[in-house]
C-alpha cells in the first residue's frame, strides 16, 4: 500500500494524541516512514510524501515529520535506528528548558527538562538537543520509557495542533546514547534540508484548504470566489515551484549549505499559505468552519503550525544573507 491508499483509509478524525501515536506506528509497521533522504536525487519524493500527510492531518503531520526527520538525522550521522520505534526530535531550546548531558561509561546520563516535545506521551524514542559540560550542543537519544524520563502534561494548552501533545519532558539521570559529535546537528547538511521539508508540510495543508474552493467553484458561478480561486491558484504555484526547485538544488549539490535556499523557500510557502487561508476563507464563509470538521481542523492546526517560522526574525536573517546580491532573470 503507498502513503496515499493508507491516508484515504484513515478517518482524518483523530481524536487525541493516542489517536495520533496509533496511526503513526501503523504507518511504521506499513514501512511508509522509510522516506528517501534528503540530497539522495529523490527529495522531491519525501517533501510530497510530507505534504500528503500535511493535507490529511496536521497533527499526524506534526509527529510523521518529527519521526522521518530522526530517522534521516540518524542515519546521516552514522547511526541505526531501533526497528519498529517510532521517534520525536526535539530540538526547541528555550532558555528556562535546557538538558544537560555527561558522560556515563559507554552511554550518557541526561538531567533537565525539555519543552515543546511533540508526541512525547506515545513515541517509543527521541532525538534530542543537549548541552555537554563544555556547553557544546549535543545529540542525544533516548528511550522514553527509561526510569530516568518522566513525561508531564505541562507547557500545552493549544487549541490548534492540540492532539500533539507537544508537552514537558524531564529527565533524571535518563540513560541516553550520543549521536556524532557536538555540533553536528545545526553544522551539517541535512539541518536545513529539513527545514524545507517543514514548508512541505505547510503547503499540503494549504493544498487541501485550497481545494475545498476549488470543488465549491466547479459547483456554482460566483464570480468573487472564481476571483479568490486564481488568487490561491497563483499562490500555491509560486509555493510548488519554489519547492520543486529546491528539492533539485539540494540533489544537486548535498553537502552544500542550503542556510540561504532554505530561509527563502520558507519565506515564499509561509506568504503563500498565509494567501490561501485568507482567500479561502474569504471566498467560502463560515459553512466548512462550522460543518466540514477536516477543514475546521486544517483551518484551526494550520496558523499554529506555520509558527515554526519566526516571521520577522526569519526575514531578517534572510536579509542578511541577500544585502549584497543581485536579482537577476
């Protein structure tokens, strides 16, 4: 079965954040989580396969995005990860959440608390971001079911994205394994690549949003919603295009810093999606926010999940990078 048949069988109705993990192990046990690597000449294939899941549900998406990204991280960095396990990467660092990690024979001891761990109460295992007594950056992971890890109900009171359970997390002398060394989780390749496939989900739940306007439109003839149609319509292009090229730049030179490829394509999705919910909304009223639960979903998970950008912040940062250059045709 490919992702597509599996996603059509599912109800798009999940409940919960158990709701969510079940259906996320399912995917694993159907193997639809082996994903093609970025910069492996088929990463336009895994940012399609992201933005499927996007448009089916977010949430899903949310802990689906977390687990292929682990998997690819680990993999990159010379790891393996356990067969069948289902995994979160956490690498928010808020100043008031930080793990620390030291050494502890082969393995390390990790002490702190984490935020912003999506799934947390139903993966097996995680990916995360800690500090070395050097206050070097390290990448952990660990099993969550150690004695050592105590997973709260804190730190989540969302509406949007709520089934996914992005909760606190804290660790007590939790045994964990290193992944490379510092430093190589922000310093290689793959950490902006990623960054792009998170557009991708942004986009499939823009793309599903959009086509609930499109089959309004192929109902009835009104010429304001045709009007927010070709305003969508140009907006998702200018999104896929800029998504198709990236994916090629990337499986044309993979071990390049993709920093700058990636602040820009993230720019363009994050406009664009912002284009669609507006226009969307506009053009069909409160009708699916009230009637179609999928999209008062979508509609509701979406803005909380385009936060993953730091607009402004990201802006300027693309600035930078741009100050002196040239736009050319």
């Amino acid at each position: 079965m490919d992702l597509q048949a599996f996603l059509h069988r599912q109800s798009a109705d999940y409940a919960d954040t158990r709701a969510l993990g079940r259906c996320l192990r399912e995917l694993v046990e159907a193997g639809l989580d082996q994903l093609p690597l970025p910069g492996s000449g088929r990463t336009l294939e895994r940012f399609q396969r992201l933005a499927e899941v996007g448009g089916h549900d977010l949430g899903l998406c949310k802990l689906y995005e977390g687990h292929t990204d682990a998997l690819a991280i680990i993999q990159q960095l010379g790891g393996s990860p356990t067969p069948s396990s289902t995994w979160g990467m956490w690498a928010a660092e808020p100043p008031d959440a930080r793990v620390r990690v030291s050494p502890q024979g082969q393995m390390v001891a990790l002490n702190g608390r984490k935020a912003w761990c999506s799934g947390a109460a139903v993966l097996s295992h995680a990916l995360l971001t800690a500090w070395d007594e050097q206050d070097r950056q390290q990448l952990v992971a660990v099993a969550l079911d150690h004695p050592g890890v105590t997973i709260t109900d804190h730190g989540w009171q969302a509406v949007g994205m709520g089934a996914s359970g992005s909760v606190e997390v804290l660790f007590d002398g939790a045994e964990a394994q290193a992944i490379g060394n510092p430093g190589d989780y922000l310093q290689r390749p793959g950490f902006w690549q990623g960054g792009i496939g998170i557009a991708a989900c942004w986009y499939g739940a823009a793309q599903s949003l959009a086509e609930r306007l499109r089959s309004h439109c192929g109902h009835r003839e009104e010429p304001h919603a045709l009007a927010h149609l070709g305003a969508v319509d140009s907006a998702l292009h200018a999104a896929a295009t800029v998504l198709r090229f990236s994916a090629l730049s990337i499986d044309a030179a993979p071990q390049e810093d993709a920093e700058h490829l990636a602040r820009r394509t993230r720019a363009v999705v994050e406009n664009a999606v912002e284009q669609v919910i507006l226009h969307v909304g506009h053009a069909l009223g409160a009708g699916p926010y009230c009637k179609d639960r999928q999209f008062a979903r979508l509609i509701a998970d979406l803005p909380v999940f385009l936060r993953q950008s730091h607009a402004e912040r990201d802006l300027a940062a693309l600035g930078q990078h741009v100050i002196k250059g040239t736009w050319t045709l």
